[in-house]
C-alpha cells in the first residue's frame, strides 16, 4: 500500500478537503469529526447522491467552494436550494462532477464515501491527481485494485483506509518491517443473523436485516453486514490495500465488535487493534495521520468488557462470503460482477421485490453465467458492471418461489 510518509503531509496549514459522500454515514460523520477540529480543516469540495436538501444545510454550515450532485436530474434542485444561501459555489452533475471536485487544485485530501461502484471513478482520478484519499468506499477497491494499485504506483496519490478492519490492520502494521507478516484476522459482528437459524433466513423481512447489533452504517453496507457479503468485501479489500494472498486473509465472527481486526507476524506475535465500534476513531486516524488528535470519542470500559468471543464464520449459512473468495479467485472481471450483482439484489431486496436468500442465488447465477474478462480495462469494468446489473434486473426473482 502507497502509504503517507509518516512525517506527515508537507504544510502546516489546515487539511482541505473534498468529501464525496457528504450526505451519507460516513459522509455526515466525517463532518462530525472536521466539526470537533474546525481550525485543522477547510471543507473545500461536498458531493451527494440525490439529497440536495442535506447537502444545502451542509453547504450553509461547512461553506465549501464547490459542490457536486451524482444524479444529473437533481442539478437544477440543487441550483435552487443553494440560491440564498450560497450564490457563488460552484455546482457540478454527475460523475463527471464528482470527478471535477475529486480533483479541484485546491483540494489536497479526498474522502471517498459514495457507497458502491459509483465512487470508483472519482477515486481513481483523484488518486491520479495526486491526492491523498481517505478511502470508505470498499466497491472501489473490490471492483477497480488492480488498478487503484496502478494509479498509486503511477503518481503522488496515497490511499489510507477508514474501514475499521482496515484501518485496524494499518495501525498493526505501522513500525513492522517488510515480509513479516504471516497473515491477518478481520472481524466480522455476524451481523443481526449470527444465531439465526439458516432455514428461517427465507422469512426475512427488511427491517430485521436492517436491524445491525453493534454500527449504525448506511443501508446497503447493512445489509451487506447481514448476508456477510461485507466481510466478502472486506476480504478483497484487504488484499489489494495490503498486497495479501488470498490464503492470508482470515475471518472470525467476534459478536462484540471490539477487536477491530488483528495481525499475525512470522515470529508468532499478534497485534490487535481494539476500541468501541464507533466509524468517527477510524474516519478521524485517516485524516490525522500520522499524529492522533486528543478526542472527546467513547473510551472502553474494561469494566463492562466481561468476555471476547472468536468463532469461524459459516459459510454454508453466509454463502456470499464464499461467493466472495471464489470472485478473487478467479479475478478479472468477477469481483466486478460479484459486486455489481450484489448491488443490485441489495437494492431489489429493500425494494421488497425478492427475498433475502434470493441475493446470494442471484450473485452466484451473475458469476456462473457472465463471461469473465482477465486484465480488465476501466472500460472493461464498466461494461461488466452494466452487464451484471441487467442481468440481476431482470432476473425471474424470487428464485425460492
Ligand atoms: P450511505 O448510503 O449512508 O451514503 C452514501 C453516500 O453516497 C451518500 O452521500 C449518497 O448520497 C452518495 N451516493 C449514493 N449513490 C451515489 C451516486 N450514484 N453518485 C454519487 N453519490 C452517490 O453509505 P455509507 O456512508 O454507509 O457507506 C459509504 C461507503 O463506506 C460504502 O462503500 C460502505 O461500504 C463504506 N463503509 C461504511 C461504513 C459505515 O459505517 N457506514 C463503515 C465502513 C465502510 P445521497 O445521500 O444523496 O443518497
Ligand atoms: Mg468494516
């Protein structure tokens, strides 16, 4: 991974930044964080999907130079809600837009929270742009690694993680030399179905799959916890941030979510990283980097903490975890598929149109029958995507009935 110098970004100056996403999760908790250090940043750049109405508020509040709206037909309610408040920002539609703000020359770190396959564009470009990006957007990496990692090795850009597996993973392996890792441990909650029983998962309705014990996250990334295609995700993530094989990736279900992932070195030590669930420490650690900024963040309380469990996932019950290591296996094209596939079964499942079983059947049949396409291109990606996307469409879905 092109990591940060650890001496530091280069000035002393506040840290500008672009945040796609702004409205989201991550987005809205990002502000969170620039709010507790007004003096350290200077919101350049804010970018949403559709919610124009948050983003005004934003606007009002963070004033940034330039906004962007990812769906082109909300460009003119955006004019609108930004007619009083803030006449000479400047407003840009479509990936192209948040392409534009991406890359802005008075931006100089890049917080990447669009959720999905939409974030990977602005993030390559901002990479090749030379910018630091803080990076949420997991599809970007699963969909487009090879060539993040191109666009890495190509320029200035340098890519930190916010995941909190991946941001645990960084923190472990910060002072360690080369080659000494045998292999890493990323935690999984297990999601609100961990003791659920398999054959009671074809009853599920939104809400409870909406439901997570322990994050309170966006809904796709929900649901992704739920069916375990997260850590599927977080699987090739992983690989590609921190140039693992496949075979040196694990995954243990630890309920509590307190042990944020751990590494394993070839003399047989292991470090963890461990903390409340709470996305502000590691959103915070990827902006702060390499200092730690004192914050008002919950502590644990070792008093509370009577036990840590550790168990190995079931893959017979989660089979998109599977479904996942098959995908990056095979590489190419598949994780696009994978994921394109899954975005979609995602969106249909909250749309009532399928069941919850009917996402991993619908990413297995887009993986067993989209050809699959080696060394792919940025165009290539895009037509895979396009093409896992109608197919999971117009699937004859539910495929249980
Ligand atoms: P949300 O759904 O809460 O927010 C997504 C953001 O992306 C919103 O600002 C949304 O705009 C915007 N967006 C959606 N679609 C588009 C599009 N087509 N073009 C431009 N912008 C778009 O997601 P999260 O914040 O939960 O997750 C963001 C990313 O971070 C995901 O990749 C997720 O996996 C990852 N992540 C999230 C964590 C969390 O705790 N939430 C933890 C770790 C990783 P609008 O509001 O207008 O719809
Ligand atoms: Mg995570």
């Amino acid at each position: 991974m092109n990591t940060p110098p650890q001496n530091g970004r280069s000035g002393t100056g506040p840290r500008n930044l672009a945040i796609l996403g702004a409205t989201g999760s991550v987005g809205t908790q990002t502000l969170d964080v620039v709010r507790l250090f007004p003096d350290r940043f200077d919101v350049k750049a804010l970018t949403c999907g559709r919610n124009v109405d948050l983003l005004a508020e934003q606007v009002r509040e963070f004033q940034p130079e330039c906004v962007a709206v990812g769906a082109p037909s909300q460009a003119q309610a955006l004019e609108r809600a930004l007619s009083g408040i803030a006449p000479d920002v400047r407003i840009l539609a479509g990936e192209e837009g948040l392409c534009a703000a991406a890359t802005r020359a008075d931006v100089d770190v890049v917080v990447g929270a669009v959720v999905g396959f939409a974030g990977l564009r602005p993030v390559l470009d901002a990479l090749k742009a030379g910018k630091q990006v803080a990076l949420a957007n997991k599809e970007t990496l699963v969909v487009g690694g090879a060539l993040v990692a191109e666009a890495l090795d190509q320029s200035e850009g340098r890519l930190l993680p916010v995941d909190s597996e991946h941001s645990a993973i960084f923190q472990c392996l910060l002072g360690e030399p080369d080659r000494s890792v045998e292999d890493v441990v990323l935690t999984a909650s297990g999601g609100p179905f961990r003791d659920r029983a398999a054959e009671t998962f074809g009853e599920v309705t939104v809400s409870e799959a909406l439901d997570h014990p322990n994050w309170s996250m966006g809904a796709k990334i929900t649901i992704d916890s739920a069916t375990m295609m997260n850590k599927g995700l977080e699987i090739i993530e992983a690989k590609w941030l921190f140039d693992l094989t496949l075979d040196q990736i694990q995954v243990l279900v630890h309920p509590q979510s307190i042990v944020h992932s751990m590494v394993a070195f070839t003399d047989g030590a292991v470090k963890a990283q461990l903390g409340v669930p709470d996305m502000k420490v590691p959103i915070q650690y990827a902006l702060s980097f390499p200092a730690r900024w004192e914050a008002p963040h919950e502590r644990l309380d070792w008093g509370e903490l009577s036990r840590l469990d550790f168990a190995r996932p079931d893959t017979d019950k989660f089979p998109c975890l599977r479904l996942a290591y098959e995908a990056m296996e095979t590489t190419g094209t598949a994780p696009a598929i994978l994921n394109a596939a899954n975005e979609v079964a995602v969106e249909r499942f909250l749309d009532e149109q399928i069941g919850f079983t009917d996402i991993p059947r619908a990413v297995e049949r887009a993986l067993a029958q989209i050809p699959v396409r080696p060394e792919p291109t940025l165009d290539d990606l895009v037509a895979a995507d396009e093409e896992a996307r109608r197919f999971v469409e117009e699937l004859p879905l539910p495929a249980s009935n």
